[in-house]
C-alpha cells in the first residue's frame, strides 16, 4: 500500500512540528524513494547555527548518505513551505524527480510566489512540481509559531497587549 501526498505531508507537518519546539522556524521535510521515507527533517538554522540548514537541504544531505550518492533520482521531496532559491537549486543538483509543497511563501517562495525557478532556463534538470498539498495545514503551522512569536517579544518588552 503507498501512502499519498497527503500522508506525506502529514509526516512533514510532525516534522515542522519537532522543529516549533526547538524554536526554529515549523518547516518540515520529508525525502521518498520507492514509498519509502529514507530522510527526514525540519529547520535547524537557529540550531546548527547554519544559515544553510532549511528542512529540505537537510533532507537532501540525509538523501544523498543514505543512498551514496549526490544524485537521488527518482525520489520525491515534501516541504511544508513553498522552497526558496537555494533549495530549489539544490534540488536540481541531487536530480530530485519531484517536489510536493505545503504553504505558499509569499516572500521567498520560487515555485510560484516571486517566480518559478524550477522552469527557468538555467536550470539543467526538470522536476515534477505539485503545489498547496494541505496548505491550510500548513500555513497555520507557520502562522501560529510567528503570532506566539510576537506576543512573546511584546510581552518581553512589557507590553500588556491593550490599546491606550
């Protein structure tokens, strides 16, 4: 039995989740080959003090050791958030076949957001792209985490939350 790209996102979600409670930003990823999970992970640039450290770069890196080689053909990635320039980049690189994405990233995101990289002609490889899987989902996930975010900023500041 194969799960769908729902149940992938799913997994995604609890590992964006894992991510929240670390404090880093609640973007989860989720690397398949053969309806296999062979890599999973969520953000650690706060953590790994590595601004390279999205969820989905990660994955790659997990992909690419688990399988012994930098090219992980005919595998399917899964990101809670619509991926950014340098990981849709590397994502070409490793030869990704597919790519499923959670929320839209109305700042960063390249698959549709500010552009769409993965057809720009640079770029040397082809990936499957499917957009909006569980977007609600994931979306609040992200906003949530930014709204706890602010009203614990505000509070560290002493503010009581109330207009004058």
């Amino acid at each position: 039995m194969s799960l769908s790209d729902e149940d992938y996102m799913r997994l995604a979600l609890a590992c964006a989740r894992r991510g929240a409670q670390m404090g880093e930003v609640p973007v989860g990823a989720v690397l398949v080959s053969g309806g296999e999970v062979i890599a999973e992970g969520w953000n650690q640039p706060i953590t790994a003090c590595d601004p390279s450290a999205h969820a989905e770069m990660l994955v790659l890196r997990a992909g690419a050791q688990r399988q012994n080689n930098y090219r992980i053909l005919d595998t399917t990635l899964y990101v809670t958030l619509e991926p950014c320039a340098m990981c849709v980049t590397a994502m070409v690189h490793a030869r990704v076949k597919r790519v499923v994405w959670g929320a839209p990233d109305p700042k960063t995101g390249m698959a549709i957001s500010q552009m769409n990289l993965f057809v720009h002609p640079a770029m040397n490889w082809r990936i499957e792209v499917v957009g909006g899987v569980l977007a609600e989902e994931c979306g609040q996930l992200l906003s949530g985490f930014f709204q706890a975010r602010r009203a614990a900023k505000k509070a560290a500041k002493g503010g009581s939350g109330t207009e004058d």
